[in-house]
C-alpha cells in the first residue's frame, strides 16, 4: 500500500468515524460504512484539499467501495 493509498484509507475513515484497522480496500462505502450522500461531499471535498484534486459531486458518488475511491484518486494526481 502506497503512502497516498494511506492517506485515503485515513480520510475514508475519518469521514466513516471509523478506525483505519477496521477498513480494507474491499470495504464497500454505502453497505459496510453508511455513506450518504452529505459524507460522500464531505469525503470529496476533503480528497480535493488534501491532495489539491477536484472531484465533483456526480465523481464522488461513483465508487463502491475504498479501493475504488483509491483508484479516483490516482487517477487525478
């Protein structure tokens, strides 16, 4: 796992008021973390500061789950 990859895991999870051990890159965002679409803004618009991205609302609700939201990241830097 890279340090980006890390870092997304970290603000997933900060965003699911979980700890980063409870999560996997399988996680699924809507199933096993409860995502609405207010935390998928909320997850948004903290990817974008940290990694200086943007992501618009229609891109942030594409991902199932933690490994996808990974994927979208990488695939902005």
């Amino acid at each position: 796992m890279t340090k980006i990859d890390q870092e997304v895991m970290e603000i997933v999870a900060q965003v699911a008021r979980k700890n980063t051990e409870e999560l996997c890159p399988e996680t699924r965002l809507a199933e096993d973390l409860i995502l609405k679409s207010m935390s998928r803004i909320e997850l948004a618009a903290l990817l974008c500061d940290k990694f200086k991205i943007s992501l618009n609302n229609f891109e942030i609700r594409m991902p199932k789950t933690v490994e996808e939201v990974i994927q979208l990241v990488n695939s902005k830097l």
